[in-house]
C-alpha cells in the first residue's frame, strides 16, 4: 500500500458557474476567515494540509485527506461554521479528487477556470493562498508543491501563449491602443469630459497605467473636483473644456450631453496647432461625445464605444483559440507535479533509494583495478544492504500515513530522489 | 574560392539570426533574442572578413566594382541593425530587416566577379569616400524604408483595433517615427556629402556634371530633404512612411536601372 493512495488530495468548492450568489456570500472568506478555517480544518484532522483560495469569484478548500470520509467531515464542519445545512453544501459545491483536484488548480492559476477568460488577478490570489496557509502552518511538502507548481504552469502560459495577451476591457483596449500610438503615457497628457460613473473608472484606469497629468471637466464643477481628489489631476472648468484641447493628447468622451461635445472645426484648429502630432479620441458616451467626421482629420485616431466593443469580442475569441494550447501546458505541468506526488510512496522509494546507493556502489567499485573487483564487491553488496535494511524497515511500518509523508518527501529530497 | 566560403558562411550566419529574430518575434525569450546577436555579429564578422579578401585581390576597396558595393551595403546595414539591437534592445525589425542583408550579400556573392586593375577614376581617398559614404547612405534610406512599412502595418493594426502578436511586438507609431527620423537625417547628412565629393571629383574628372547619376542623386536628396521638413510641419505619421518609401524605390532605381541600363560614367568596372 502506498502512501499516495492513503492520502489523497481534495477540493471542495464553489464558483461562479455552480453556485448561487447566495450561497456563495456564505462561504466567501475574508483573510481572518481564511486563517481560522485553515486552523479548524487541520486541527480537526480534516485534512492534513489544506488551503483555500477565496475571491469574488470562488471559494475552494484544497486538501489532502488520509480517509476518504473527509469530505463528508469537511461538509459538516462548513454546514456548521457558516450556518447552512449540510445538503444545501452537497447541492451547490462541487468535489474534485485526485488528479483532477490539481488540474482544477492548474486551470484556475492560468485563468482558464474565470470568467474573464486569460485574466492575470487570480494568480495573484493563488501565490496569496498559499502564503497564508503557509503563515498559519496548515501546508506542508504536497500543497505547497501543488500550489507552486500551478503558479510556474500560469506563469509559462501567460508567457506562451496569447490568452492574456488581449484586452478585454472597454477601457483597456483605449489605453492600450493610445499607448501603441504614443509610446509611453506617462508623458502625455489626458483630457477626461464627464466625471461620472465611466469617466471616474476610466480616469482611475489611466492613472493606473501611468498617466500622470490628467485633466478632468465636468459641467458640473463639484463632481470633476470630487473625483480629482479621489485619483489626482487637475480640474477644467467645462467653458474652457475646448481650450484645455489644446493641450490634450488623448481626449475622452463620458459625458450625457445629446450633442458631441468635441467639434470637427476645434480640433481641426487644434492639429494645426500641434503641427499634426497625433491625438486620440475615445469616445465611451451613448449619444456620441466626439464629431464623426473628426475621423477624416489627419492623424486622428477615433475609436466609438461600438469599436471598442467589437475589439473586445474579437479579443475574447482570441483568447478561446489558445484555450487548448494553454491546456497543453497545463497538462505537461500536471503530469510533471503527479509523477512526483506518485512517487510520494514507499515502493518508488524503497527501490529509488536502493537503485541510488547501488549506483555509488558500481561508481567505486569501478575504480578499482580489475583484479580487485570481484574481491571488494561482496563487501559492497552487504554494506549497501546493510546499512538499507533498518531506514527501509521503518519506512515500510510507519502507521501514521502524515509522518510517512513526510519521511519519504525527506528520504527523496534528502537522497535527490528526483534527479534535480 | 577562399573567399566564396567566407562570404556563404556569413549569409548562413544572418539566415540563422533571421530564423532566431522570427522565433523571438512570436515568443520572445531570452536565449533566442541573444542568439540572433550573437549570429548576426558572427555574420558580421565573415563578412568582413570575405569583403577584405576582395579588397587584396583588387588592391583596392571592394566596393568599385557592382558586387562589392552590393555586399558593403549589405554589411552596412547589418551592422547599423545590430547596433540598434545593443544600443535600444529593439528586436522587432530583424525579421523584416535581416533578410534585405540576406539578398544584397547573396547578389554580392553571386555576381561574376571582376577583376580588372583601378583605373585612374576608381583611385585615390576621395574616390574612396564618395562611394563609402553613398553606401552608407542608402543603407540609412533601406533602413528607413524598412521603418515605414512597419509604420504603415502598426498604424493599421491600431486603427483596425487588431491587437496581436505584431501589435504587440512591434513598437509605438511615436517610436517608429522617431527612429525613421534618425534614419533619414543619417542618410541625408550622408549622401549630401558623398554627392559633395562626387561633384569635385566629377569636375576634375570629366569637366562636366550633366550625368543621369548626379542629376538621380540630387533629386533623391531633394525628396528626403522634403520628408525632414513636411515632418515638422503636419506630414508626420503615415504620410511621411509613404514619402520614405517613395525616396527608397528612388533610390533602388538609381542604384540598379540608371547604373546598368544608362551609360553614364558612373557604371561599375
């Protein structure tokens, strides 16, 4: 019997596609949450590692469990904690064991389990799931193996394939798209017109993508000074929203108004002005903020809410075409993290460790002078065999399957079991 | 035959570094991104190498004769890519760049070969100088040539809203210009003064300057004199990469039709 089968992984979870919000607000946790229900789970005896990975979007306990009653322990220790009945849990969570709890992870490190599909934030609450089992000491050798392999395989398909290589956001296709225009941002400066919700969010977005001199109007004054203190910048008074043109090289459009508020014949004046530089004009606003025919100036760059939109569509196939190449990666990881978590028991051990000493054996004895070999190699033998025989022993009768764990990770590391 | 061998192993070296820069463009990492330099200085290398055997066998620099120059330009343009690579880690114009060094070395290599002594006009430093600096002229114009198309395709990409692997690979417009802007202003400073050159030593020379070759030349400046300018005032961007591309098809006609077809006294020999 080896120890993988003994202890074998687990997860039980909940995310945007099988659980009612309701349901999930429930078992949503917040760091403390987190830290407390790590220490329950393995004080227990739950589980013997455990980590949970909770954002907006989902909640999931990793585990490695050394009965297979675990799960129906776990489902009653969350029935109880969270205040809900144990079917209510069985209905609306779903459990996943062995390869394909860590599979699971695998897709979720890489964003192919969001609903963004391809976006980067969750791996960053992976890595943080894993420093705060760490923190609390409820991981060990396996999950942490299991959670960093699955933060290397994120990493190698955002660096190989395409799916986080479009944006996906209204918002961050302008940016990106100004940014392929003008180089840098943080030189140039950006004109938002409207402070609510659209022109708030996209100012905040532009700032966060390096915009340093922002310039804000609104028709009404309070809102554009409101938002300017909350992300910076400098507030234009709405009169003097067609000079501050002048100055602009991105202008955005957010407003209500029903007519544009950028006219043809201004911005005309302005590139003349600016000596036919580029400028670039987003225009987030239904009814249309900036003139139409602004399009046909030289050396604009015009982009309408519906353009954006359709970019966004195009890019989110984009990113569904690299879903099977992403998955290829993924599993090449997979197979690498459960050979070696199937080699966690103690047959591959016992014989790994025998064939290691077995090669120092050889490596000796081939040094020695032909003559000699046969003489000196029954020594060997019995020193190998010998000094194998007692570490073998009490590896193979260890009861409890946690310290068998980790005496075998340790003989494996140890010995460089895994050929590093 | 010595100096076939050097030349093909220079080519194979650029092909190897044109293969590298298309592998990096896609996926870029670093071990391809380095091996593409070191390939292309590799190339660099033999090439100069074959481009000094030429120069003994002539007794004189190797670029009098069609194939010479051809393969010096090819060189030129190598080197000054790789010095773009060192000096603004831009690696995104090498896939495109590289194989215009590939052709102009293979013609300089397939060309038959003349050897015949340096008459009294292909002598003497000034001689020297004039063709050098031409070279690197339109070196700098093949160099801006290649920045323009790429200008054109990045510009639209952005207005098309495609955002992939060339958009993302290739740099910003605002970039793109700027390097062209050097690349003309190298070429122009260039050529200006190759074709100063080319004017006193015409005048000693043949006492004339009514050549089909000057008259080429001295529109070709008056074309990028024209880019520089309309640049600052409201052509830059797209107009501008057309211009380039229109001063770069002059200059290849006056580098191959007015010097082959034309019997001027500017021919190769």
């Amino acid at each position: 019997m080896s120890a993988a089968s003994e202890a074998r992984l687990f997860l039980l979870g909940w995310n945007f596609r099988v659980a009612e919000s309701a349901v999930r607000d429930r078992v949503a946790f917040n760091p403390e949450e987190v830290r407390e229900g790590l220490s329950r789970i393995v004080g227990q005896g739950l589980a013997s590692e455990t980590v949970i990975v909770s954002t907006c979007h989902r909640s999931e306990i990793y585990g490695l469990a050394e009965s297979a009653e675990s799960g129906d322990g776990l489902r009653e220790f969350l029935a109880q904690w969270r205040g809900l009945a144990v079917a209510e849990i069985a209905s609306t969570g779903f459990w996943r064991e062995g390869p394909e709890a860590a599979r699971h992870l695998f897709r979720v490190a890489a964003g192919l389990d969001s609903m963004a599909l391809g976006e980067s934030e969750v791996l960053g609450q992976v890595r943080q799931a894993l420093s705060l089992a760490r923190e609390t000491g409820s991981t060990r050798s396996v999950l942490h193996r299991l959670f960093e392999a699955a933060v290397a395989s994120g990493k190698r398909v955002r660096s190989e394939t395409e799916i986080g290589m479009h944006p996906l956001s209204v918002a961050s296709i302008g940016l990106e798209l100004a940014s392929k225009v003008f180089g840098e941002l943080s030189g140039k400066t950006l004109l938002v017109l409207g402070a609510g919700d659209t022109g708030g969010l996209f100012a905040r977005q532009a700032v966060d993508a390096g915009v340093k001199d922002l310039l804000i109007a609104n028709r009404t004054r309070k809102r554009a000074e409101d938002l300017v203190a909350r992300i910076g910048g400098t507030v234009v008074a709405w009169e003097n929203a067609t000079e501050a043109l002048g100055k602009a090289d991105v202008v955005v459009g957010t407003t209500a108004s029903p007519e544009p508020v950028v006219r043809r014949v201004d911005v005309e004046r302005v590139m003349q002005e600016r000596r036919g530089r580029p400028m670039f004009f987003l225009d987030l606003a239904v009814p249309a903020d900036i003139d139409a025919g602004i399009r046909d100036i030289y050396n604009t760059f015009v982009y309408a809410i519906n353009d954006l939109e359709q970019v966004a569509e195009e890019n989110r196939r984009r990113r569904a075409r690299e879903v099977p190449r992403a998955e290829a990666i993924l599993e090449e990881e997979l197979q690498k993290f459960l050979a070696w978590f199937g080699n966690l028991s103690v047959v591959p051990t016992v014989l790994d460790l025998k064939k290691r000493f077995e090669q120092i054996r050889d490596a000796e004895l081939a040094r020695l002078p032909a003559g000699d070999r046969e003489r000196f190699q029954k020594i060997a033998d019995s020193i190998v065999a010998k000094a194998l025989h007692e570490p073998m022993r009490r590896l193979k009768s260890e009861e409890d399957p946690r310290r068998k764990l980790d005496r075998v990770e340790a003989i494996r590391h140890l010995f460089d079991l895994d050929g590093k | 035959m010595e100096a076939h061998l050097l030349g093909w192993l220079a080519v194979l070296s650029y092909a190897a570094a044109e293969a590298l820069a298309i592998t990096s463009l896609r996926r870029p990492k670093t071990l391809p991104v380095v091996a593409g330099t070191v390939c292309l200085a590799a190339g660099l290398l033999l090439h100069f190498a074959d481009l000094q055997v030429r120069a003994r066998q002539l007794g004189s620099v190797p670029y009098r004769t069609l194939e010479g120059s051809v393969s010096l330009f090819g060189w030129m343009l190598a080197i000054a890519y790789l010095a773009l690579q060192l000096r603004h880690r831009e690696h995104a114009i090498g896939p495109f760049l590289i194989p215009i060094v590939i052709v102009s070395s293979s013609i300089g290599l397939l060309l038959p070969a003349h050897v015949s002594p340096a008459t009294e006009q292909t002598r003497g430093a000034l001689f020297a100088l004039h063709v050098t600096f031409a070279i690197l002229a339109y070196a700098a114009f093949t160099f801006s040539f290649v920045l323009s198309l790429l200008y054109l395709i990045q510009n639209r990409q952005i207005r098309k809203g495609h955002t992939g692997v060339l958009f993302a690979r290739l740099p910003a417009l605002a970039v793109i210009g700027r390097m062209n802007r050097t690349s003309v202003t190298i070429g122009l400073s260039v050529l200006t003064f190759a074709v100063a050159m080319g004017l006193v030593r015409a005048q000693e020379l043949w006492g004339t300057l009514a050549d089909p070759k000057i008259a080429f030349a001295l529109v070709t400046l008056a074309v990028y004199a024209l880019l520089l300018w309309l640049d600052r005032r409201g052509w830059e961007g797209a107009r501008v990469a057309v211009l380039s591309i229109v001063g770069f098809c002059m200059v290849i006609f006056s580098y191959t039709v007015v010097n082959l077809a034309f019997h001027t006294a500017h021919q190769f020999r």
